[in-house]
C-alpha cells in the first residue's frame, strides 16, 4: 500500500478556459479516520462539467472549492480502515471524495456496490451521479411517452448515454446530438439511438430531417448554437429538461454572468405551452436511488443498456483530462484511473 | 328588441398594430337558432389580448379569424329563444362568442350565471375567461405558498387583478407592476397588493426595494424589459407563469415570428432550479370551474376579490378600444357594453 496521499489541489480560479497551472499536485499524509468514519483508497474519479462551476467564485447552487484546498469530486474505491461497523476493510464502496488517492468519510454517506451488476467505475458513470441525473430529470420533468421524439444533446456523455437509452426503453423515438463522425456512430450502432446528429455541421437540416415530427422532450446539456436550433422545433406541451449548458461555462461559469449570450425569446412557451425546468441531482436524487437501481439493473443484464467510458490514466493526468471534457474531447464517460 | 343583428368583421389583417381601418362594423340579420341551439342577445363583450394572435395567420394554438368573418370574443348576454329545454327566455348566461349583438349557441356551450354573486360583467373578468386564467395558472405552474414573493405584471388588468389578490388570499407577499401611478395606486389601495411598481420607471431600484427577498413567482402578461428586469432577481425553484407577453404581440404576433426580441440566458434555469411554463386556459380551464368558482365566490362576498371594469360603450367602439388595449390604455378588464 502507497504511504502517501496523492492530491490535487486548486491553485487558481481561472479566467475563462482552465489551464494546468490552475491546478497543483501534491503528496500529502494518509489522513485518519475518526469514529464512525471510514478511510476510502479510491481507484477511479468522476470528471464531470459541473466541476468548472466549483472552480468559480461566482454565486452558485454549491459552494465553490477554496483555493488551496483539493477538488471536489466524487471516487469509487475500496474501505482500508473502517470506525463503523457498516463496513470492513476490502468492502466496494462509493460516495468517496476529493481529486485524491485516499479519503476519509463518514459511514453514512458511503454506498456499498455491487460489482457483478456492473463493473466499479461504472458507479461514477452509468450507476453514479451521471445515471441519476438521466434518470432523475427524465422522470420529474421530461416525462417521455411511448411515440414521443426526445432529443438529447451531448448525446455521447456520460448523463446524454442514459437519457437516451432510458428513453429507448420506454418507447421513443431517440435523437441524440454529438461532435463529430465517431461519436455520431457510437451512439446510433452501440447505444441504439435512432439516429444522431454532428453539431459541427449545419443542424437545421439534420434536425428535418431525423424529427419529422417536432420535439416533445429535449434534454438540454450544452446550449449555445445546439439550444438555437432545437428550440424552435416543439411541439405543443414539450418539455426541456435544464441539465446543463456546458457551451458557456467557460465565460459564465456561474451561468448567468455578464457576457452570457442571450437565450431565445419565450413567446413559444406561452403558445406551445412548453415547460422549461431545471434541476439538480443532489436535490432529491439520491434518496430515491433504489428506485434508479431497480430500473437500470435490468436493463444493464438485458444489455439495452450500454455505455463507454473514456479512463484518463493517474491521478496526475486528471486536469488535463477535465480541460478537454470542457472542450468536448472525451468520448463516453470520462474518468481517472488513479492507480 | 332591435330586429338587425350588429357585427364587427376582420377586414384585413394588421401589419403591426392594428388600425381602425382593419375592422369593419355591418348590419345583418338576426340569426335563428337551429335545433338544441339558442339565440342569445349579448349585453357585454369581453376584450382581450389573445384577440391580436388571431388577427394574424401565424401559426397559434388557435385558427386565426377569417377575413371578412366575426371578430372572435366572449360575451354575457340573455336568451331570447331557446331551442333546448336547458335554457328559456331572459335567462342570463356566460359562454356568447363574437364581436356581435346577437348570437346562436349551441345549448351546451352556454352556462347560466348568477347575478347576486357578480354582477353580469364580471363573468367576462373576474369570473370569466381571465379570473378562471389566473386561477388555473397558480393551481398549476405558480403554486404560492404563504411567506413567498409573488410578481404580478399588468397587475391592474384583467388577469393581475385576480392573480394578486388570490395569492394575497394564500398568504404570499404581491408586488405588482403597472404602468403609471393611477394604476399603481389602484393596485395597492384598492386591490391590496403589497406593492405596486410603475414600468415607465427604472424598475431595478423598485425591485429591488420591493422584493427584498428575491422572487419565488413570476406572473408574466408582458415580457419585454419587464422580464429582463424581473428574470435576475428569481429565487431557488422559482416559478415563471408564462400567461403572455402582450409587449410583442404587434412585433411577432405568433410569439415567436422573426423579428422577436431575443429573452433571456437560460443558465440560471439549472442553477437555480427554475421552472418556466406555459399554459393555455382553454386547454383545462372550463372543466375546473366550479373549483374556481367555490374558491371565487366567497372572497367576492368577503370584499377579498376586488375589481375594475374599463367599459366601452357600444359595440362601434370595440376596435378603437381594442387597439387601446394592446397599448395599456385601459384600466382594469376592459369589456364593451353592447347596448
């Protein structure tokens, strides 16, 4: 066993787009549990959009990381040493946190899992926050019918690779939205969405073209020019599930700073009848996650639920990794073996 | 009885804000009521906002007026002849349509109202169209719990009367907005609102004087700078009630033509958990009223539910009053008296 912690820290807010040098690796002491806490070695952290906002000072849902304190995330890995009687040493957790190689929790906000359903990093992805959210915002606010058309951008992600496949299953029609030839396929070949779209080319006529019929439910994670072109297409009663709107993070990290482009005007919501609703994951989400596990578990042994997921290797190569998943260079979920 | 019927005819469609020359007022024969159908002599006719989108052929959720056809609108009147056993001759009923003097109705569209609650106007405001629009938008979207800050624009008209002084009803904080202080002291003297700013004034010192503690929902009638300047200032979950935005019907009378003013960065939407809904009162609203009505009639006897009636007289009026009202020349529901 490693002596040392391994650490990434804030060193920096940044200014527009993060650089590496806004981050520091450190080593540090193994940290020691107290009582009713357990130490947690992580093998795997989540890298995930809403981490920019965490780097912000601006005003928030959550607040931001201190400078000098390691970033926020959340790990998969196995207890060490446990003050709880709830676990013991070798015991599969999740609910771990922090860009580190250990961590010390409590007892109450960890998670045992069960690596036969799927395997550990997949409790950051498919079976973690990201699947949640899918499932969460799909069931409070898209509410997806049998026949209905559901777009969902950044399709290939870790949240839009859910979304989808939930989607599927319930009996849409699926449309997902991604950057480039290799994701387009993915999702369409691998992920079985009925068709995918490329944002890098021109959308309106991709958007005739795969939703003849309008749209009844768009699940919105990036904005920008992909909201521009969807947005129009409603049906009446379509609902657009707020996830996130990853395109302008990097020059409104707090989402509604100066220089965030204006949206699009709102007389359709009167006439369509459209609801537009946000939400946060760790709102509710989490205490209803057996509900999440009973539908997914079936649907992952049936394998009408696939995903992928892109593995940055060591724990040094996190913030150069979280860089490109703001640039939409990761391809399926993106998380840090840390080894 | 006058033995010619009075008609107000869409003559052309208007090209931004309509004139009086894109009416025309006609003499016809009274009509004669056809099996299950009654003749009904209309006493008042409603005026509404809505009436501009079906001036236009844009796409709405309803077909647009005929040219050379009547205007559509409410009316309350009295039966004159009656082909159903429902209804006889002098009862009093909601539920006459078109800019007109006579009308035939079907038997099942007409309800019988009672004047000891309301006088006979008031079911083309208060109890009409508009009060039963207020209602189902807070039953549905707006939701106010006692203690939040409820914002009501247009707040002395039709609608924001009946929204206010619900949610008063409910124990919310009301601030409305109005145009001008005659209206804005109506508002909070005569209707009880907490709180009334005037438009044509800088609204962010009003807001932020009034709503000291953010606003949890929204009552939108207007758009325009009054949603930019209310859109900021939302709470966590707060609720915007798309009702209308009447400051752009003459611009882009479908909502959503080109040439529509762009609305605002939909960011804070996920951070904040925003839910922006549209609705329609058509949809649902006719089949709850006698909810709205239990809810109604003692707060009208209670002298909880004030009103203001802005009458026209005589149906050669409606359009120049029409036009009126889509600049905020009324003052409180404006409805024409037949005569």
């Amino acid at each position: 066993m490693t002596d040392k912690n391994l650490q990434v820290l804030l060193r920096r807010r940044p200014q527009g787009a993060p650089v590496p040098e806004d981050f520091e690796v450190v080593e540090t002491a193994i940290p020691t549990p107290g009582p009713g806490q357990v130490l947690v070695r992580a093998h795997f952290l989540s890298l995930d959009p809403y981490m920019r906002g965490r780097m912000s000072d601006a005003k928030s849902y959550a607040k931001p990381v201190a400078l000098g304190a390691v970033m926020e995330g959340a790990t998969v890995g196995e207890v060490v040493t446990s003050n709880d009687p709830s676990f013991k040493p070798g015991d599969v957790v999740m609910g771990g946190q922090g860009w580190q190689r250990f961590c010390v929790m409590d007892a109450a906000r960890l998670r045992k899992v069960d690596t036969s359903v799927a395997p550990l990093s997949a409790y950051l992805g498919l079976l973690g926050m990201p699947g949640l959210t899918a499932w969460v915002g799909l069931e409070d606010i898209g509410t997806p019918k049998a026949g209905e058309t559901v777009v969902v951008s950044a399709a290939s992600g870790a949240v839009g690779q859910v979304v989808g496949q939930l989607a599927k299953a319930r009996g849409c029609r699926v449309v997902g939205i991604a950057g480039g030839a290799a994701k387009c396929d993915f999702v369409v070949k691998e992920l079985g969405f009925d068709a995918c779209l490329d944002h890098r080319q021109p959308l309106d006529p991709q958007l005739d073209a795969a939703c003849p019929d309008g749209i009844d439910v768009y699940w919105e994670n990036v904005g920008g020019h992909v909201q521009e072109a969807v947005f129009p297409r409603f049906n009446d009663f379509g609902r657009m599930v707020m996830c996130g709107m990853i395109a302008q993070y990097n020059i409104a990290p707090g989402a509604d700073a100066a220089g965030a482009p204006p949206g699009p005007n709102l007389g359709p919501v009167v006439r369509k009848r459209l609801r537009i609703q946000g939400f946060i994951v760790s709102d509710t989400g989490w205490g209803r996650y057996d509900a999440f596990l009973a539908e997914m578990t079936p649907l992952i042994a049936e394998r009408r639920m696939r995903w992928r997921e892109d593995v940055a290797d060591g724990l040094a190569a996190a913030p150069r990794a979280f860089i490109g998943l703001l640039q939409g260079e990761n391809f399926g979920k993106l998380v840090v073996r840390i080894g």
